[in-house]
C-alpha cells in the first residue's frame, strides 16, 4: 500500500489529486461520473463578493493541443454561494477550496474574511492570476508590488490554509514564489492560463470576444513544469502543480520535477473521470517501482 | 436523467450528400428514455488537432435495435476524422446532454422548422410528438434540390413544406418564405438550423404570437455545465447551451 497523503500548510490531503477552479464546477456536476470524495482536494469556481455575468460569447476557441477560454469569472457571487453551493459541497469528505478573486484589494479582504467563518471550507485559492478580467485578476499577480500587498492583507484576516495561484504570464516567477512565501502564503499553485489568442479566418475576426484569452491543456505543459520546477526550488512551502495534466504521467513529470499535490484542469473537460483516472495511475506508478510514500518521489530531480 | 461516458459501437456510417453523415451506434448497455433536443459530446479519434468533443444532436433513436443516429455535417477536421469512421469502431460518448424541447398543448397545431443539417434533432422531435398523438408538420429549407436529405423520412411524420433558395424543388426562398406561414395557424413551432434562419423564424413567431422553441448550437468545451463556454445572453443572464439548453424559448433569448 503506497502512502499518497501530502499536507500543505496545515491541512492535510488523503491524495495529490486536486481538481483546477474553473474546471470542476462545485463538484456535483461530476457526481454522476466519479466518486468526488475520493479526490484530494476540489477548489472550486473563482469567487467574486458580486454576481459577474463574464464576457460575451464567444469566450472559448480550441487550439492545438489546447483551448482558449475568456470566461471572465461568470459566478453568482458571494451570498449565492454561502446560501446554495456551501451546503452542496459540505457534503464531501474531501478538502474543499474556494478560489477568491477580486477587482480591488478590499474584495479580495472581504471575501476571505467572510470564508474563513466557513467551517467546511478548508483553504482559499487567491487567484492573482486571471487573465480574462479588465479589473484586478492577472495585474494584481504580475506586478510584484500589487501581488505581495494583496497577499498580506489576505493572510491578515484568514486564519486556515492560502494558496496563492500565480500567472505564467510574468518574466520571472521565482520572484512571484518568493513573495508569496514571504508574505506567509502557505502553498502556491501554478500555473494559471497563459496569455493567448486566435484568429477566425471565416468571419477574420479574433476568436474570442474579449481577442485575448487563457491558453490551457498539453500545449502549455512544458511551460508549466518549467516554472514548477524553478518555483520548487526556490521556495520551501509546498508548490501545486497545473497545467496541461491529462494522465497520471504526466502528473509524475510534475511531482518529480517538485510539486507536492498537482491539480487537473482541462483535461476534465474531454474526461469527467480522467482525475480518479490520474489518482490511481499515482498508485500504480509509484508500487510498480517499489516506493511506498508518495514524498519519496517529490522533488527528486532536484535532489 | 444521470449522464453517462460509453463506448458505443458503429453499426453503419451513411453518406448522404458530400458533408453530412449519418452515424449509427449501439451501446453495451440498454439505451435510457432519451429526449429530443438532447445531445451527446463525441470524442474524436484520429485527428491530432482536434482536441475537444463534438457536441452533437440526437437525430433518431431506436430502442428495438439500441441505436442512436447522429446527422452529422462536416464542418472541419474533427468531424471531417469522425466522417471516415468504419462500422465496428468505437466511439467514446457522454450522454445524454441538455434540456429538451417541451411538449406542446394538447391539440396544439405543431410546426416543426429546420434548415440544412439544422434538421438533425427534428426527426427525433417528430417521431417522439407522433407516438405521443400530437400531428405535427414540418417545414424544411435547402439551398437546392441536391442537399434535401430524408425527405421520405419526414413525410412518415406528417405533412412536409419544403423550400429551396433557388426554387429547384418546393417554393423559393427561405423557409419563413413559404405561404403556409401565411396561409395557416401555428400555435407551437420547434426550430433548428442556421442562427439567421431561427432569428427569422422567432420573428415570425413573436409578430403572431406563437410559442416558439429553438435549439441553439454553441460551441463548448465540456457539454455538461462546467467550462462555462458555451453561454447564451438571455433575460435570464448568461445562461448555458450545455445545460439550460440547448432548447430555449425565444421569448427568453437576447439576440
């Protein structure tokens, strides 16, 4: 029996399989295909204080080995989320997080100061790094002034485990990790989409109604694991790996290359049980090679 | 109705015309009570570039063999690889998707509008009205005589008008053309087929007071409520094609 139990700051996971925001809805929506309690962690759909009703249509284009997507943060806000989501998704035993998102410092402070009296929710995902938003999002977590004052008036008033999503779209992501763990992040999670776009050349128009928008899936894992790889090593809290993860492999490349836990994101998309799918190949990979606990393999290329 | 993931058997692959195909696919599993209006999002195999399912409309189901037929248009690489597909390959599917079209008023007269491969889910939408004693009828446009599909197939339904924009079968013009709009009284009309088409038809509906349904085609990522992709502004908000839809009452539309 393999040992898949990671910790991040002080909450404990029972796997490193974690499903990306955005990707997973509030869960139920794969209750139908898997058992959700099964995963490590679900973090939920961005969060704002106010209802967003996103962008216009069309916020999505596939590309190769990938999509595009300009959703712009559609939620119902807040309010709607404690009266209808909370309850749903307190039904799980697993580890439930709320990724956070504001245009201002002081939504970003109100809204984890209104989570942190949630007893079910058990970590908050600060999302600096959305890049479909005209407000906030991705300026807040590509300016590392902006980024290290909303980290620590978030860390202020939320007592229970942060994670800081960080955006590729920056020169030099070590800085943005380190910031992060200075300013008592207890994990950061990367990467967020990467800047992209499209255009149609039936209407010659962009693709998107917003022209740019968030690239995921295989084409941007290599960038990804770059980035995990450099962020691993210059910080000590635990780094949550994402991008492009369609299978358990390439879940191991992210594990081995530093990550302690990995979300799956797009790849949820083409397969609502590709996650279970990634948690028991994990198992197998590691028993098939003789290991017993997953930290056995974390980080071992820099080791 | 829980959604499920199969694999699903090709039992015939039919060309109709040069873009639009017809599938017929059977599962291990015996079929649920499915709805018209509802979709399936097929994986596509064989295609490197093509990364994502393809939403497509159910066009027939028969319960006594276990099939399901997809009309198909090939509109690029992806369903230009699921065009090639042989009888006993597998397809990955997630089903069933979406709302459906509601069940008229008893004794409502029913019209049923589609154009081009827009026709897709009103065979189903007819058979199904049909075992349930509605009468429906149904309107059909082309671009000429050589694109008409399944016309014996819609005639087994009820009374079928037909046009073509260059007259070469039925009246000319577009389907919102043709003097039964004029000569008769609809009281419930379920439409789909190009974006312009429905919008002209939702007019017609909304100048003389007729519930009108359309179902709509968007392009999504996942199909089943979670990218968020695939919206629809509507009076209601944006709402999603995947799971609000596809079928929407024009009335709500903000188009």
């Amino acid at each position: 029996m393999v040992n898949l139990g990671v910790s991040i700051g002080n909450l404990k996971f029972k796997n490193p399989v974690i499903t990306a925001s955005g990707t997973f809805g509030n869960g139920s929506e794969f209750d139908d295909f898997i058992d959700v309690s099964r995963l490590g962690g679900i973090i939920l759909k961005g969060t704002t204080m106010e209802p967003r009703e996103g962008n216009p249509y069309p916020r999505m284009a596939e590309t190769p080995s990938g999509m595009l997507n300009a959703v712009g943060l559609q939620n119902k806000g807040i309010d709607f989320f404690e009266k209808n989501i909370y309850p749903v998704v307190s039904q799980y035993d697993t580890n439930v997080i709320v990724n956070i998102n504001g245009s201002f410092i002081e939504d970003y402070i109100a809204l984890a100061a209104r989570i942190n009296n949630l007893e079910k929710i058990h970590a908050i995902e600060l999302n600096i790094s959305c890049p479909n938003v005209k407000m906030g999002g991705m300026a807040f977590g590509t300016n590392p002034v902006s980024a290290r004052e909303v980290i620590k008036a978030v860390r202020a008033v939320y007592s229970k485990t942060l994670i800081v999503k960080l955006s590729p779209n920056v020169t030099d992501i070590v800085d943005f990790a380190r910031i992060s763990e200075e300013e008592g992040a207890d994990s950061i999670s990367l990467i967020n989409t990467l800047l992209g776009m499209a255009v149609n050349l039936k209407s010659m128009k962009p693709s998107l109604s917003t022209i740019t928008g968030g690239l995921s899936g295989p084409a941007v894992k290599p960038v990804a694991l770059r980035m995990v790889w450099q962020a691993a090593k210059a910080v000590k809290i635990p780094v949550i790996g994402i991008g492009g993860i369609m299978s358990a492999d390439d879940a191991i490349e992210f594990i081995l290359a530093g990550a302690s836990a990995i979300q799956v994101g797009t790849a949820s998309f083409i397969d609502p049980q590709v996650s279970i799918r990634i948690l028991e190949g994990i198992g197998l990979y590691l028993s098939g090679r003789g290991f017993t606990d997953i930290k056995e393999i974390t980080g071992l290329l820099s080791r | 109705m829980a959604k499920r993931m199969e694999d699903f058997t090709v039992k015939a692959n039919r060309r109709l015309n040069n873009d639009l195909f017809v599938l017929e696919l059977t599962g291990n599993n015996y079929l649920p009570a499915l709805k018209p209006g509802q979709f399936l999002q097929v994986k596509v195999e064989g295609s490197p570039s093509t990364f994502l399912r393809r939403p497509v409309s159910i066009h027939d189901v028969d319960y006594d063999q276990n099939t399901i037929h997809l009309l198909i248009q090939i509109a690029g690489k992806g369903t230009e690889a699921l065009s090639g597909i042989k009888e006993g390959e597998k397809l990955n599917i997630i089903y069933p998707l979406g709302n459906s079209f509601s069940l008229p008023a008893e004794n409502a007269r029913t019209l049923l509008v589609g154009g081009g491969c827009g026709v897709a889910p009103l065979l189903f939408l007819g058979k199904y009205l049909k075992s349930k004693g509605y009468k429906p009828e149904i309107l059909l446009g082309f671009r000429n005589s050589d694109r008409i599909i399944e016309y014996d197939e819609y005639s087994s339904i009820g009374p079928v008008y037909l046009t073509t924009e260059d007259g070469s079968k039925g009246e000319k013009g577009f389907v919102t053309d043709h003097p039964v709009l004029m000569e008769r009284r609809f009281d419930h009309i379920c439409c789909c087929g190009p974006e312009p088409m429905m919008k002209a038809v939702a007019g017609y509906c909304s100048r003389n007071e007729i519930h009108c349904e359309v179902s709509l085609e968007h392009l999504m990522a996942c199909g089943f409520g979670v990218c968020l992709c695939c919206v629809v502004n509507t009076v209601k908000g944006n709402l999603c094609t995947c799971t609000d839809g596809p079928v929407f009452n024009t009335k709500e539309l903000k188009w």
